[in-house]
C-alpha cells in the first residue's frame, strides 16, 4: 500500500526546504542540461486515506526533527 501526505513538493522546493530548516544559505546550481527526471512524483494514498489514515506531521516539522537529531548523533560521536 503507498503511504503519502497527498502534498507534492519539487526538487528544487525540497531542497530550499531543507536549506531554510538548517539554516544554509548557499546558492543552488542544477545542471538544466540534463534530463530532469520524472515531472511528477505525487504518490496516491487514497485506499489508506479512505481508511481514515492522515500524516500526522509536516515535512517541514518532521525534517528539523531528523536534522536535530543527526546534529545530536554527529555531536555525540568521538573525534577522531
């Protein structure tokens, strides 16, 4: 059964997403002369929505979550 949020981001909208939430403020460069993939990517979550199913977090939340807890992780490790 695919599982999604039913909302649909870029490549480029996920990427500023992820910069924005680290706080990164570099510059994006895409190589436009290369295929750019498959236009669409929306996954269709309908059967498990019928069943009441919904996401219970935002990717925006759910993103600083996995960046806290990477930063917590890399912080705890030894130098080497």
């Amino acid at each position: 059964m695919n599982v999604g949020s039913g909302q649909e981001i870029s490549v480029l909208g996920l990427h500023q997403l992820v910069a924005e939430v680290c706080g990164w403020q570099g510059e994006f460069d895409f190589d436009r002369s290369k295929p750019d993939g498959t236009p669409r990517k929306l996954m269709d979550s309908s059967r498990l929505t019928a069943l009441g199913w919904r996401p219970r977090i935002e990717l925006r939340d759910g993103l600083r979550q996995m960046i806290d807890i990477y930063g917590s992780t890399i912080a705890a490790q030894p130098a080497s």
